[in-house]
C-alpha cells in the first residue's frame, strides 16, 4: 500500500514524512511503553499515529491501511504475541499491504523473537532497548522508501 | 522538633563552619545534584535543624498511635511479621491451584490471585477476543466452579486471599463467597480483598470495562454489600501500585491514590454511611521502588496523611478507621531483561523499603518477570527473599527503626508537601472521578513516564547493565529457562468445561436470575444480591458482565500521549 503513499508526495522528489502507527494488540492495558515510544518517534520528527489499547489484528490492519503508514509498532505485554502477531500479518496480506514492516515491542522471550522474525516481523525490541537503537533499525527498514529518515 | 535555642544556635555555627571547611579541603560533589526518584533535592547532609520546625508528638509519635507514622500496630513485626502474598497464578484453576499449594507449603501465609485478561475485562476462554491469551499471565476463572478448583483442599476459613480484579469484582466476591458458604465456612472466617479499585483503572491498569461513573457505583455496592455481610473482608484495596507502574512518580502514587480514597469515602458517606461504619474495612496497595529512602518515607507520610484525613475531614472516631493497612508489591517497572539475575539484588532493595515502610503485607516478584511469568524455582526464590528479611537480617525486630533520622524524618514532610499539592489540586476540580474526566492523573502520569525515560536515556539516571557498565552478555544470562504455558491447552480444556457447565445447569433459570439483575441495575439497587444470585445460579462471568453492560454501557478511552 506504501505505492499508493509515493503519488500523494507533494512535489516530485520531495521526500514526505515517514508514518508510523502504534498499537496495544491483545487486552493487556499496559500502555506505558507504548505510549513513550510514540511520543518519542514524533519527537524524532516522525508521523506518528496511536490507535491506543485492546485493538485486535485485524483493526491494526485495517487501521493500517486507512492511515497509509509505513511501519507498524506494536507494544504486547501479555504473552499472546505468538497468536496475535502471526494474524495481524495474516490480516496484512490479505489486504495486499505486505509492504507495511510490523516491528514489535514488549515482553518477548529470545526464542519467540526469533520464531517471529522468521515469520515476518522486521525486528523485536525487547524492554530496555534505547529509543535511538529502535529509530536507527527504523531507518534501515526505511532505506528504499521515498521518505525521510531521522 | 523542639530543641532549645542554644542547642540550636550551637549547631547553626557548627555547620557553617563544616560548610566552610568542606569546601576549603577541597570536596566536590560527584554530580551538580542529588534528587530522589520524583525529583526532591536531596542534601549532603541532615540534622536536626532540618526537621526543627517538626513537632515530634504531631508528626512522628509512636507506634499504634494517631497519625500512626510510625506504623499502625504497638509493636508491628514483633507481633506478627507481615503477611507473605505472593501474586500468582497462570492456565487454568487447577494448574494454579498446584502453584498455590507449593507455596503455601514454602511459607507463603496469604494467597494473591492473579487472573489472565479475559478474566480481568469479564470475558469467558470461549470469546474469540480471548484467543490467545487464556491461563496466560494469569489463571482463567469464569464460573463458580472454576473458583471451586481453584481452591480445592485449601482452607478458605483460615488463610485469606487478595483477587486482583476490578470491573468483574462483583462476579469474582460472589464466587468466592459462594465457595466458601458451600464449604461450610461462616461468613464471619472469609478473610481477604478484592481490588475493586475501579477508579485506577481509568488512571493506570486499564482493564476498565463500564464508563467512569458506573464503575465507581458498582465498586461502592462492592463496598457496602461486604460491610453488611463479611466483617473480615477488605471489600477495596485503593491502589498505587499501578499507578507508579504506569510511569507516575512515588509523590503522584500516593497523591493519586490517596485521592481515589477521599472519593470512595464520600461516595459511601453519600449512600447514608457514617464514616466509622465502613471505613475500618478500607485497604491500601502501593508499590515499593528502588529508591530506598523515598518509598519508606512515602509508607510513613501516606500514614500520617490518611489518618489527618479521616480523623479531620471526615470525623472517623475508631482508631480503626484511621489506619492505613496495605499490601505492597516490589516495583516491577524497574525489574530489567538485560542481566536478569540483578533483578535479585533490586527486588531486595525494594522488599526492605517495604519492610522498614511498615507494610502490612507484602509481594515479591520474581527475578525473571522482566521476560516472563515466574518458575517454580524463581517464585520460590521470591517468597525466601522475604524470608530471610524477617528472620535472617533483624530489620523487623524494632518498629520503624528509621523514625527520627534527620533525612528519613525531613523526607517524610517533604513528600508529604508535595503529596498535599496534587490533592488540593484534585480537590479544586471536584474530586478524582471529575479529574478522571478531564484526563489530569492520565497525563500527569505520561508526562513522569516520559521523563523517565529519557532520564536513562540521558544518562541522568544510572541503571546498571541497562546504560552503564554494559559488557558481553554470557549466554546463561540470555538464554535463562522461562516459564511456558501452552494456551491452546489451557483453552481448549477450559472450553470444553465450560460447556459441560453450562449444559449441566438450569438454562431457564439462568436466564430469570440475569434479567432480574437487569432490573435492579436499572432500578439504580444495588448489584451484589443479584449478582451473587446469578453466580449461585451458575450463570458465567460473561453472562452476568453483559448483563451489567446492556445496562452501564461500556468505556471507551480517549487516546492521550
């Protein structure tokens, strides 16, 4: 869906800002992380969306879509993240909007990280990663796109 | 405190003199400024000028003795050490119930339950929004008879229990009640809390289901049906812990928490109560942090503040009305996935604040909850960290051995300040449940998490192995062995009895009994007899918060960062 974003670029060659959606996935109401990060992104001059907590995949997806972003963060504290992530990207396929990179933060053990990049998910940060680390992979997830990097 | 003027004009000259000379030697600071964890400026040095203004028999006094800073009870631990609860629970009720008894069997000598996220929002294993998440991070209970295992041979008229659990309190007291009751147990012998602090829940916790007002009329029939029927229940435990969680500091924790009492007392006040009616039965949780000095200070100035506040806003006569009892749970927030096992070291910083705080009962997590529920191993480990402070290291021996430092003492006033000014402001706008509404605490609260953040970020704040003396991780420290649950187990086996229950009950009557509970909801009655009927009757957790949903509505939160 990110092609559909190039042509609503003002002028040719200006590149636009990069548009990040924030997400709770699941019914874990701990949003502190989440909401850190999304102001954090904004202070780091990106687009940024938060769609707040106890969305399902398939909202994410939709909301995804709708918004026209690039990146989808999702904050999960509540150890469902080997069922509801493998959806949300089921959810974006179906929607022809695997272009969208999902990366995720929260509670993810080592070994559920690897079985989640393996299914698709860009990167895993787990609690503690420093803001910078997280733009900089944000970045390189970027790199290609028509867009501003921070 | 009062100490002649000469004994004062002596250490004036004293001290400016040490100034003088300090600075002369040649001693620097190693940073510009010292503060505590919410910010208080933290001296070189206290004495007892900086707490002579204090008037020893109204601030400080003695233990079990208004305002009771030093601690509720005459002699606190000497007594009785406090109550060793720790927070469990995962897959189904029979698997926790192997959990609680291992404990127990260890020392534990209260139970704490926590319950998984359907359960917490009022949802049955069955609903496709609980997929994922059954018997995850807590232990799924939708019906009497899950309660019913949850409890299987323990004694319910002897050890007493704390449930975790906030919109669906109703549904979850009337379980455990009917439980008990079924067992012979009288009413006068159930002992433990229900959370039932359905205020927070808009501020930090967010399992709220019904909007703000409702939820705070049903927490109150909470309060009132517990008052008239079990003269041991803690029918609320008024909480901090998730506010300082959520990113508020250990001023704003107890401002904020403090505040949602005033509000559920007026509410009860305002239902007919006199104040020493229900009042004793009123209890606390707030968490305690790494920052030592600043979360004991905290437990001592929330003492004082609440029994000023009884005692002088709301007349309270029994002693009993005046206590602030609470449980407290070590900070998980500052718990680490980097080096995990460090967390060992700061969850015992932050028991013996608790214990030097006076906590009437007390959680330790586990080492390991930064990446996952706790092992066997690790949740034992939790409970003998608790173990090893009450018997091994001599601080429970003497009641707040700290009362009188200069520092503790001087810190216990300043937070007490500081506390006062965020409740006046509370105050200013009508209470906690208007300042809810206007989204006060919820950005206050954001605002301090940001901070936070980027304090570690900055490096203003040290924590190790996070921003400072990192170094390679050694592979036992990355890969350490995690606790698993297998959810699609857990939920296909709770699935399958639920629908044994459900087929095995009088489907008619289940209806009648939920669309009585309808009535009286609407009435504006209060809920508990129905919703116990209903429970009794076998209706499921689901079912009965439906029912209240079609009458309530339910909250949608406004998205603020």
């Amino acid at each position: 869906m990110s092609s559909n974003s190039l042509e609503i670029v003002g002028a040719p060659g200006l590149k636009r800002r990069a548009k990040i959606l924030v997400a709770k996935i699941g019914l874990d109401g701990h949003d502190r992380g989440a909401k850190v990060i999304a102001r954090a992104l904004k202070e780091y001059g990106f687009e940024v969306v938060y769609i707040g907590i106890r969305q399902t995949p398939e909202m994410i997806a939709k909301a995804a879509v709708q918004e026209d972003v690039d990146i989808i963060g999702i904050s999960i504290h509540s150890g469902a993240h080997m069922v509801l992530i493998p959806e949300l990207i089921e959810h974006l396929k179906r929607l022809n909007a695997e272009d969208i990179k999902v990366i995720v933060g929260g509670i993810i053990p080592w070994e559920d990280a690897q079985r989640l990049k393996s299914m698709g998910v860009s990167e895993v940060f787990t609690p503690d990663t420093p803001i910078e680390v997280i733009v900089e992979k944000i970045n390189k997830l970027l790199a290609g796109k028509n867009v501003e990097q921070k | 405190m009062t100490f002649n003027k000469e004994f004062i004009e002596k250490l004036k000259s004293l001290i400016d003199q040490w100034e003088r000379d300090k600075i002369e030697l040649g001693y620097r600071d190693r940073l510009d400024r010292f503060t505590t964890d919410s910010g208080i400026k933290v001296k070189t040095v206290y004495t007892p000028l900086d707490i002579a203004d204090s008037d020893y028999f109204e601030k400080i006094g003695l233990p079990g003795v208004y305002p009771f800073t030093r601690g509720i009870h005459y002699n606190m631990y000497r007594g009785k050490i406090w109550t060793m609860r720790e927070f469990s629970g995962f897959g189904s009720p029979e698997d926790t119930n192997k959990r609680l008894k291992y404990l127990v069997e260890h020392g534990e000598t209260g139970l704490s339950i926590a319950f998984d996220h359907p359960t917490l929002i009022g949802l049955d294993p069955d609903n496709p929004l609980a997929a994922g998440e059954v018997g995850v991070t807590g232990v799924s209970v939708a019906t009497i008879e899950d309660m019913d295992l949850l409890f299987k041979d323990i004694d319910m008229g002897k050890i007493t229990t704390n449930m975790t659990i906030n919109p669906p309190a109703p549904v979850m007291l009337s379980f455990y009640v009917a439980v008990a009751r079924s067992r012979g147990v009288s009413d006068d012998r159930i002992g433990g809390t229900v959370q039932n602090d359905q205020l927070k829940e808009f501020i930090a916790q967010k399992t709220w289901v019904f909007p703000p007002r409702s939820a705070l009329k049903i927490g109150i029939d909470v309060i009132e049906w517990s008052v008239k029927n079990l003269p041991k229940w803690n029918p609320i435990s008024i909480s901090g812990y998730h506010i300082y969680e959520a990113g508020a500091t250990a001023v704003q924790e107890l401002a904020f928490t403090l505040a949602d009492g005033i509000e559920y007392v007026r509410a009860m006040i305002n239902r007919g109560y006199s104040v020493d009616d229900f009042a004793p039965r009123l209890s606390f949780f707030f968490v305690s942090g790494i920052n030592v000095f600043e979360h004991i200070a905290k437990f001592r100035a929330a003492r004082r503040m609440w029994a000023k506040i009884m005692k002088e806003w709301f007349g309270a006569r029994k002693k009993r009305s005046m206590w602030l009892r609470f449980h407290t749970q070590t900070s998980g927030v500052e718990l680490r996935a980097i080096e995990p096992y460090n967390n060992i070291i700061r969850i015992t910083l932050q028991a013996i604040a608790a214990v030097l705080g006076g906590t009437q009962s007390l959680h330790t997590n586990a080492f390991d909850e930064a990446l996952a529920l706790p092992t066997e191993f690790s949740a034992k480990l939790a409970l003998r960290t608790q173990q090893i402070i009450a018997y091994e290291s001599g601080l429970a021996d003497t009641v707040d051995p700290l009362g009188g430092s200069y520092y503790i003492e001087w810190l216990t006033d300043k937070i007490e300040e500081e506390a006062w000014k965020i409740i006046d402001r509370v105050e200013s706008m009508g209470g906690m449940l208007n300042a809810i509404e206007n989204g006060y605490p919820q950005r206050e609260i954001t605002e301090s998490a940001y901070k936070k953040q980027k304090e570690i970020e900055e490096m203003k704040k040290i924590v190790v192995g996070v921003n400072a003396f990192k170094g390679e991780l050694l592979e036992e420290e990355v890969k350490i062995p995690l606790f698993e649950v297998n959810e699609e187990q857990i939920r296909k086996h709770q699935i399958d009895k639920l629908k044994r229950f459900k087929s095995s009950r009088d489907g008619i009557k289940v209806k009648r009994v939920l669309a009585e509970l309808e009535r009286a909801a609407m009435r504006g009655e209060n809920i508990m007899p129905y919703v116990y009927n209903a429970a009794v009757s076998k209706a499921t957790l689901e079912e009965i918060m439906n029912s209240l949903k079609s009458v309530y509505g339910e909250w949608s939160e406004p998205i603020l960062y």
